[in-house]
C-alpha cells in the first residue's frame, strides 16, 4: 500500500473517531464509507498545495472528480 494509502486510512480513522463513526465528504457534506473514500488535496496540487496531513480531506471518489474538473482553457494563452 501507497504512503498515501495508509494516510487516507490514518485521516479516515482519527475523524471517524472523533464523529463517532460518521465521516462526512469534504465536498458534499453526506457520509463516506471506508471503502469508497479518497484523499482530497483541499489546495490543488496544480495550485501549490501539498500532500501533507493538513492539506487533505476525506471525500467520495466522484466528488473528488467532480471537483477537479479542468478549467476551460484562455483563449489569451498561447493560441
């Protein structure tokens, strides 16, 4: 398992714990289950975050896609 993987699941149990149980996606606000959780970088790599603990949130996979759908390209850039 990836050094991000048993981050996911550090992170995953410590707010299960203190929620008693229920861990809420970053995204959406509903429950996340162990098995379908992700990690969330809450700034986007792209934008200089990073992967340490207090840049990452527990999320649903779709909504961690969801949310970083790319942005329109600037037609000002290069073209």
């Amino acid at each position: 398992m990836s050094r991000l993987g048993h981050t996911r699941i550090k992170i995953y149990n410590i707010v299960a714990r203190q929620l008693h149980g229920q861990v809420p996606c970053w995204v959406c606000g509903e429950h996340v289950a162990a098995e379908a959780a992700t990690l969330e970088h809450i700034q986007p790599l792209s934008e200089g975050g990073s992967s340490h603990q207090e840049n990452l949130a527990i999320s649903h996979d779709h909504c961690n896609h969801q949310r970083h759908a790319k942005k329109p390209a600037n037609p000002l850039d290069g073209a």
